[in-house]
C-alpha cells in the first residue's frame, strides 16, 4: 500500500466553499486517499512510506473544469491539434467533466448513435488518462426515441450526465420536460444550454423555458459565446434549484454579475466554472484559472479560496465526484501554489489579476507534472522522499 505525508504545507484550501480554508500543516494518504488532515502527528512519519517536504508551499485541490466537450480521443478537429488531455494538466487542472462530446465531427444523433458514445465516452477516458487526468466523459445526448428502458440500461453502465440539452436535434421544451423528468428518475444529473450558442441549429431558451425544462445544471450563464439577457439571468438564479456554471470564453462582466447575483440569493455553493473547450472560441485549458483570477481580482475583500472551492468541491458535489475536495475520504488530486507579486504569495497574486503558479500537480497521491509549462515558475519545489 503506498502511504504518502504531505508535510510542512502552508494554507491549505480545501474546496468546500463552506470552510476554505482548513486549519492543517499536514495530510496523510494510503493509496491515493486522504486518511487525515490537520496537524502534524509523530505516527504519520512512522506509517508512512514516502515522505513529501512540501516547504511552507500553499495546496489547493486541482480545478475541475465543470463544462467540457472532449470527443473520444485527444484530437481536438475544431483545431486539428492533438494533447489537450494533458494540456490541462499543465494549466493547473486535474479533472474535466464532459456536457457532451456534440461537438465532435459526425456526433450520430440517433437512439443507438447516442448510447453507444456515452458508453464509449465513459470507458474510454476511464482508460485513457495523460498525465493522470481524469476527463468524466460519457454524457448522454437527448434524441426522439429514447426511451425509459434506454435511461435504466444507461444508469447501469454508469452514465450519470445528460449533455447540454439544446444542442442535440431534440429541443422541444414539452418533450424534454417529460424526457429530463426520466433522466432524473435513473440519478442523472441533467445539464442545459442557455444563451446563444455557435451552432446555428442550438436552441436559445428563456429562464422560463429552462425552468420549465427542470434540469439540474443551468450552463454558461454568462454566455458562450452571448448569454441570455439580465433579466433571465437573475430569474433562473432566483427561481429555480439549479446549479450553473460560467464559461472562460463568455462574457468576463456576467460572470461577475452571476457571482453577485449567487451572493444575492444564498447559491455560492452551486457556482462552477468550465472551459467549454473545444467549441470555435474555446480553447482554453487555463480558462477555469482565469476566471479565479477575474473574480479574485474584482472582488480583493473575499479570500481567493472560496473562488478556488467553486471550481473544485462545488464540481464535485454536483457530479458526484470522489476528488476536488482536501478532506478525508477523497482522492487527493491537488496543486502547489506559488506567487510572484508581491511576497511570493499565490492569493495576493491571483488578487493582482495574475495566474498563480500551480506547478507540481498531484494526482491520486502521486506527483504526475512537476513543471506545468501554461503557469507561471515556481520559488521552490516540494521535495518527495520515498523510504
Ligand atoms: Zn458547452
């Protein structure tokens, strides 16, 4: 069993919006899990088999972008460039949940068409991990026909997402009422469209439609690439149970309107961010960090790790994830922090409205990209000692 203490870590942020910053120098995991964090215990150092100086350097969960399209390969067509698997781990990044892979050339809307790319989704990014990143692929498009048999056989391969409804040809809001409500009945957590999208043959639904269409995520609520107007804006945060997200390549003033609007009603726990890549303006493996840094930047008098904890421990409660948050019980994925302005302090510096450095990124406990070339350089590395 491989045992791993992290030790003389500076502030940890955990991720859990409700508590972002955790009182802890340590944190003690066996094979990939965190077992323990707080302070430091004499018998950790006894029981474990690697040992990791992290030398005062600050942690924090690796972001989860909350809104992907990854087709199933690491060909992006759209930019005929391959690797943005491990992209995003150079962008300080550790997981990618998929709202569908409609973006792909040749996508078969179709009833079988749709199962088998969830399925394939799924299993092919379970086994397919660059650098240890971890894409939830697999997302379900809605198509005419599926029917509820369909949605059980899903729930039992693992299929979990439905993807952004709006974007497939089924776009009916009565008939995907009727089909989310089923979705929803087999544990799916149901994504939606709003705003305009680059597909002419997207739909563009109002907060009223959304509301009625019932899903459980509301996505690029600041547009992407033009959000819905203000007023449809505030009323799916006012009126519906939802979670959102907002998107690196929309609008840069709504997403502070959305965060303002979430302070408003009570909803910082259901905010995350996501990158949308790739659609024709998204390719943005640091988006997610950069709307971190926007926010932090704007609003100085709130500590960055609750903006850290929307784009972690929101995303995983949400889809249900067993990583992005630093507590007991989950899988540690994380990054080391490191600033430039001023005093090497990576919140000061996303404060500035710069990138902190996240270099040296651990995944499942192991150290899987020490020099993350999108960031910023780093003062000092932590130093991995095995036994
Ligand atoms: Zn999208």
């Amino acid at each position: 069993m491989k045992k791993v203490l992290f030790k003389n870590l500076g502030t940890v942020v955990s991720g859990d919006i409700k508590n972002p910053i955790l009182d802890a120098d340590v944190i003690y995991t066996e094979d990939g899990v965190i077992k323990y964090v707080g302070k430091e215990k004499a018998e950790l150092e006894d029981q474990a088999n690697t040992i990791v100086d992290c030398k005062g350097l600050d942690v924090a969960p690796g972001l989860i972008d909350a809104h992907g399209h990854p087709p199933i390969n690491d060909f992006l067509a759209i930019y005929q460039t391959a690797g943005f698997a491990q992209n995003l781990v150079a962008s300080g990044l550790t997981s990618m949940v998929s709202v569908g892979a409609s973006n792909m050339p040749g996508f078969p809307y179709t009833v079988s068409g749709v199962k088998a790319m969830a399925v394939a989704g799924k299993q092919v990014w379970e086994n397919y991990r660059p650098a240890g990143v971890k894409i939830h692929g697999g997302a379900l498009m809605l198509v005419d026909g599926l029917q509820e048999s369909d949605f059980a056989e899903m729930q039992k391969e693992g299929i979990n997402v439905v993807g952004e409804v709006g974007q497939s040809p089924l776009q009916d809001v009565d008939a995907l009422k009727e089909m989310v409500a089923v979705a929803k009945k087999y544990d799916m957590v149901v994504t939606s469209h709003a705003g305009t999208s680059f597909c002419r043959k997207a739909a563009v639904y109002t907060a009223d439609d959304l509301l009625k269409i019932n899903p459980s995520v509301i996505c690029a609520l600041n547009g992407g690439p033009t959000p819905m107007a203000s007023k449809d804006i505030e009323k799916v945060m006012s009126d519906g149970d939802f979670y959102y997200d907002v998107l690196a390549h929309g609008s840069s003033l709504k997403i502070l309107d959305v965060y303002e609007l979430a302070v408003k009603y009570g909803k910082k726990d259901k905010l995350m961010f996501g990158s949308d890549m790739p659609s024709p303006a998204a390719y943005s493996p640091l988006g997610c960090w950069t709307i971190v840094a926007t926010l932090a930047n704007a609003y100085e008098d709130v500590h960055p790790a609750e903006f850290i904890a929307m784009g972690t421990g929101n995303v995983a409660d949400c889809y249900g994830l067993d990583h992005g948050k630093i507590a007991e019980g989950y899988k540690l994925d994380m990054v080391f922090l490191d600033g430039f302005v001023p005093d090497d302090c990576p919140f000061k510096t996303l404060q500035s409205g710069n990138m902190c450095s996240t270099s040296n990124v651990v995944i499942d406990a192991e150290l899987r990209m020490v020099r993350c070339k999108n960031v910023p350089g780093v003062s000092r590395n932590p130093e991995f000692i095995t036994k």
